[in-house]
C-alpha cells in the first residue's frame, strides 16, 4: 500500500517538482517560501510545470484510447438500448469519445437523424465536456481519487437525470426540423492503424497544448493570487463555506465563462485551500465547462430557443445542487 | 480530375485540413477541384458526425481528425 502512496505523491502530486522548485525559490532566486512572494513563484511555476506535464501524458494516452471510440461506433452502440439504459450508455461514452466542439452540430444532427431520443443526445453532449478522463486524472492529482471518482459518478448521474428529463418532456418540437430530414444509413466505421493512433494522440497532445496554454498560465495565475494574495476575510465574504448563495454565487459566475477545464483547476485547488468549501470549487468548475456561451450559440443552430433554455436550466440546476451536496458532505473527502 | 471536398464549419481544424490538401496537391503535383464546405445541410448529407471530413470523389475517407501529410496523399490518390 505504501507503494501506491509513494507512486501517487511523486506521479500525481508531483513532490519531487515541487521540491525542484522550493529549491530554485529559496537557493536562486533568494526567497523565503512563507512570504507572499516567494509563494506564489513557488505554486506559479510548481502548478505550471506539474499540469503541462501531466496534460501531455494524459491526452496522449486518452487520445489514443478515444480513438477507438469516434462518434459513429457510439451511435451504433446506443441504437441498441432504450429508455434510460441508453441515457446511462451515453453518459458514459460522453466521456470517452473524442470531441471537438465544432462537432457538436454534425454529432447532434448525426445521433437524432439515427433515431436516438434526443434526451440521449443530450446526455452525451452534457457528460462530454463535464467528464474528461484528463482532467479527472488532473483532479485526483491536484485533490484525490476519493474526490475525482465522485466528481465522474456525480457528473455522469447529472448526464444521465438531465437527458433523461428531456427525453420525458416531448420536446422534440423544439429541434429544427432539417435535423430529422436526413437519412440515417450506417456509415463504415473507419479502421486506424497503430501508427494512425500514434499520430492521432501525438497531433492530439500539441493541438490542445496550443489551444490552452494561455489558460492554464492565467489560471495559475489566479490561483497564485488566490493562494498568496488575496486576504482570507474577502474570500469567506464571497465564497465562505457558511455563507449560502456561495455555490449559486460560484455556478451563476461560471456559466457565461469560457475556459478549458485546466485553467480552472489551478484556481479551484487554490479556493479549497483557502477555505472554500468543495462543492463550490467544484460547481465552479462544472459551469466553466458544462456550459459556455460559445456551445450555446452552436446549439442554437440546431434547437430552438425554449429547448436550449430547458438544457441550460436542467444542468445548471444540477450543478448547484451537487455542489451544496459536496459542501454538506466534503468531510468524507478531504 | 480529382474532385476533393473539406467539410467543416469554420474551426481551426477545419481551415488546416484545407492548407494541408493543397501542400499535398502541390507535392503531388496534382490538378484538383478542392472545395470547402461550410453549410451544415450539405456537410450532413455526407453523413458524417465530427468534423473536419474529406471527401473524394464523392467517397469519405476520414472524418474527424486531420490526418498526416503521407497519409493524405495516400487517401488522395487511392480513389482514382
């Protein structure tokens, strides 16, 4: 048992890097690490360093895995369940199957004009962005695997109560009919070889580092700020874990954002550490990446407007309420 | 002539499937019809679910992903 807690200190969390770095703080640049400045340059370049490196091992690894799932396999798969057996399945390939936003359209189009209920589609859409491997790993790295196993099982249920909900509402009428009129004849599903997955993940691992870059540093960031700067009082005035609109506060806040879930993490690890309470860290997280305005501009395309309204309540809902729950029960957790 | 078409509707990845069709038309030295598609209902009826997609002569060879340099010359010149 000792070994795991060895391997998941020095793979994770990263302890040798961050005594790499206290080092370099303390010997080089001639800072004392219990002063503001010293530690926020420590958590800066410690959090940077630990989430590029973690982000490339892990999307190599997920890319390759997901490319055995592409969108069309998916759908074969859900054809053959019903109910919410279909929603569960959904939820769960959500998290698994490679997924560009800009799919999001031709995916929807493609999964309802297959004759999957669009409560199905939705779960998919929702546990898609929700539940990344990588950033479940990144959890279980910044927090642990108690924390990262909930937040999957609580992500994949909204998933799945979300689309359900849907499915049960007759809301069909609500989707631009062009979507239903296109025939749903099975496409070949297209056979990579090793050599196409390698440089799928590879491709994969630079495409997104490129995309997120520039979040991840901002989101350090702020989370450095977090961490060392900002006063405790403002944060429990804000955030506090007695204070009762702080989970509501952290979703409403949320929602409108854009920004990859690894740029977050870094600021929610910083409010726990400050003393906000975990299910608003984490409905933070969840309505940064859930829901974001530029989705929601691409749904339109496809649902109208009182439908996208009924998606957007159904997981905001959600996200508030797994938060107060992980603010009740957080002592379990940490 | 071979008649290539890049389905997407406007993302990073769709504008790089494009570039890299025509360097490996050039490297091919080979004449083709390249055209972009943007509008959904066209991209739909080529039943494909994640974009960006190519297409030649009329048959989809990936969707998806945007794949190497030798691998899309191959999928360019294999559906002569």
């Amino acid at each position: 048992m000792a070994i795991f807690q060895w391997l998941n200190d020095q793979l994770l969390r990263m302890e040798w890097l961050s005594n790499l770095v206290a080092l370099l703080v303390k010997n080089v640049f001639d800072l004392d690490l219990g002063s503001n400045l010293g530690g926020s340059i420590h958590f800066y370049i410690y959090d940077v360093i630990k989430i590029f490196i973690l982000l490339s091992v892990l999307i190599f690894t997920i890319s390759y895995i997901q490319s055995f799932f592409p969108p069309e396999r998916t759908r074969q798969i859900l054809g053959k369940y019903k109910g919410i057996t279909a929603n569960i399945f959904s939820a769960l390939l959500g998290t698994v199957t490679p997924f560009c936003s800009c799919s999001s359209i031709p995916l929807f189009i493609g999964f309802t004009s297959a004759g999957l209920p669009i409560g199905v589609t939705f779960s998919f859409l929702i546990s898609s962005p929700l539940v990344d491997l990588a950033s479940v790993i990144l959890l279980a790295s910044i927090f642990n695997w108690k924390i990262a196993i909930a937040y999957v099982i609580v992500g994949v249920i909204l998933a799945v109560i979300g689309g359900s909900i849907i499915s049960r509402s007759n809301l069909e009428q609500y989707v631009e009919p062009f979507v239903y009129g296109n025939d749903s004849l099975d496409v070949d599903i297209e056979e990579m070889t090793t050599r196409n997955r390698i440089d799928f993940a590879t491709d994969q691992v630079k495409d997104i580092i490129k995309r997120v870059w520039l979040y991840i540093l901002i989101g350090v960031g702020i989370g450095a700020l977090i961490h060392n700067w900002i006063p405790q009082p403002i944060i429990d005035a804000v955030l506090g874990q007695d204070k009762w609109y702080s989970v509501a506060l952290a979703t409403l806040v949320g929602i409108p954002m854009y920004a990859d879930i690894f740029g977050t993490l870094p600021i929610a690890e910083a409010l726990v550490l400050k003393g906000v309470g975990l299910g608003t860290a984490l409905a933070f997280m969840m309505a940064v990446t859930a829901l974001s305005l530029p989705s929601m501009i691409l749904l339109s395309n496809v649902v109208k407007t009182k439908l996208l309204a009924v998606f957007v309540g159904i997981v905001s809902i959600g996200i508030i309420i797994i938060g107060y729950t992980f603010n009740a029960i957080s002592y379990l957790f940490i | 002539m071979v008649e290539i078409k890049v389905l997407g509707t406007g993302c990073a990845k769709c504008k790089q499937l494009e570039k890299d069709v025509f360097n490996a038309l050039a490297e091919l030295d080979l004449a083709a019809d390249v055209e972009k598609v943007q509008d959904i209902k066209k991209i739909m009826s080529y039943k494909v679910m994640s974009t960006p997609a190519l297409v030649v002569n009329g048959k989809v060879k990936v969707a998806g992903r945007v794949p190497r340099a030798d691998e899309l010359k191959k999928l360019i010149t294999e559906e002569r």
